[in-house]
C-alpha cells in the first residue's frame, strides 16, 4: 500500500496477510497509525 501527500511525502507499507479486498492488515494498521500520530490526512 502507498501513501501520498503531493510534493511532501510517500509512504510505502507491505506485510504478507492480506484482507478480503486484497489490502495488507500491517500495513493498513501502520498507515492508520501513521495517521493519528501526525495528525496527517494522506487521503
């Protein structure tokens, strides 16, 4: 899974278990983390 903020930041998350819709569990966990943390939107 990627991560994008234009012209700021990309982040790149990967873990082996994914869910029904094909995305990884890890990694959604880690961006939803990344998220709360900063305080950033990357949607």
């Amino acid at each position: 899974m990627i991560g994008v903020i234009s012209n700021q930041l990309k982040v790149a998350v990967w873990s082996p278990r994914l869910n029904e819709k094909g995305n990884s569990f890890a990694g959604q966990y880690a961006l939803e983390l990344f998220t709360t943390k900063t305080g950033i939107s990357i949607f």
